[in-house]
C-alpha cells in the first residue's frame, strides 16, 4: 500500500499532462489508481480515466461552449464535501493545474475550509506540444524567453501584451483558436510584424495531432482553412523555423492527413 492510498480526506490537484498516459508523472498515476473519488475535466483523456480504479467514483466536470457544466464554486464546495466524508480526492486536470488550470482558485478554497490539498504537476500542453514536434520553446539563436498567454477570456482587447512576443521571444497562446482573427489583428496593433512564423498545435500527444504552420497574418485564415479545433495552442516566434523542428512538423501533418 503507497502512502497516498493513506491520505483520506486529502485533495489532490493533479496534472493529467497533455493527453498521452505515458507522459503522467509516477506519482500522477499511482494518485489515479488509489483515489475513492475523481473530480475530472474534459480535457483529460479517455485514456487516462480508464486507470481509475473500478470502484471509485467518477465525477465530470467538463466545460463545453464556454460554460462549466458546473460552476467553479460548485466544485470548490465537492471538492471539500468529498475531503470532508473522509476520501481520497483527485482533482484530474488536463495539462498542469497551475496553468489556466484554475488550480489556484481550488487550492484557496480548499485551505480556507482546512483541507490538506497538495498539487501534482503535469505536463503542459505547451511542453508537450513542443516535445512531440520537436519544436524549441527557447533556443540561443531564436528566444531567451517564453511567455504564456489566455486567448480566450473577458477583456481580450483590453489585455497588454505588448513585447511578448518579437526578436528574441515566444509566445505560446492556450486556447486562441476562436478568436485567433482577433489575436493576430491585436499581436499586429502591438507592433508585431505580420510576417512572424507561427505554428498552430492541435490534440498534442494524442492520436490524431496535427502541426500546422503559417505568418501570423494568415493564422485566422488558416485556422478556418484546416479546420483547426480545440484543443490547441498557438506558438507565435522565430522557434517555429527552426530547422530541427520542420522535419518533424511536416511529418505529423501528414501523418494526421492519412489518418483521415
């Protein structure tokens, strides 16, 4: 028996990587397996709940069209009732949950009610992303520096992203794919040159993934065009020409061609 397996009425905030099983940390999949309850989001792969031990309950929790099927405060308050009754909770999040993950807001809540709660991170969609297209997320000879970024939330136009991205930087946008027209027009207002590589990464890890690449000129367009769908991320910056990358961004581009 683990140690986790001891920790009843414990919240765990758990990282559920980008998709692939194999990418879970140790500690991630042992979580998995032991928990009485599991408190999961869409974006966790079908894959990874069938790890989930036959007897525990499983709790979805998914976002769809921009709505939580239940609100944030809902499953603040499940997350202290399961911890409450004496469970072992995982809170299962795909990517990491301190990134857009609301993990944060989770983690509060929890301690204000006098929870144990402990986070277990995961790999991020971004990271990945990169790994899987053997794209560079810094590079000496491209970026010494890497911001992340929401593309969808309230405020968007309102948002100050001048100089994060340009010479010497990337930037990596999660969820833009909806207001990507948006995204390009506001990076072009910043001062961003329309000519700037941009890679679009859809279902990172997962069967299916596709690599896309074009200026930030076209991004809205191209999305459109491919048919891009979320999840995805948008990698703005000169690491998605480097030449490490490109053979491996054509290859999955048509690899995810002939498995349509």
């Amino acid at each position: 028996m683990t140690e986790e397996t001891n920790r009843a009425g414990t919240v765990f905030l758990v990282g559920a990587g980008p998709g692939d099983p194999d990418l879970l940390t140790v500690k991630a999949a042992r979580l998995i397996a032991s928990a009485d309850v599991v408190i999961h989001d869409g974006l966790v792969d079908q894959s990874i709940l069938e790890l989930i031990d036959a007897e525990a309950r499983v709790i979805s929790v998914a976002k769809k069209r921009s709505r939580h099927s239940v609100p944030q405060e809902g499953i603040n308050a499940m997350l202290i009732r399961e911890a409450r009754a004496g469970h072992l909770v995982v809170r299962l999040k795909g990517g990491d949950p301190f990134i857009f993950g609301r993990g944060g807001e989770e983690a509060e809540a929890c301690r204000a009610a006098g929870i144990d709660v402990e986070v277990v991170p995961g790999i991020s969609a971004a990271v990945g992303g990169a790994a899987e297209t053997l794209l560079p997320l810094t590079h000496r000879e491209a970026s010494s520096a890497v911001t992340f970024v929401a593309g969808q939330c309230k405020g968007l136009s309102d948002q100050n992203w001048a100089g994060l991205a340009g010479k010497g930087r990337t930037l990596v946008i999660y969820m833009g794919v909806a207001t990507a027209a948006d995204i390009t027009e506001k990076l072009i207002c910043d001062g961003l040159s329309p000519d700037t590589p941009v890679a679009v990464l859809e279902r990172v890890t997962r069967p299916r993934s596709r690599a896309l690449r074009t200026l930030l000129t076209d991004l809205g367009d191209m999305i459109a065009r491919e048919r891009v769908k979320s999840p995805a991320i948008i990698i703005v910056g000169d690491v998605v020409l480097r030449s490490d990358a490109d053979d491996r961004l054509q290859s999955l581009a048509q690899k995810a061609e002939a498995l349509r």
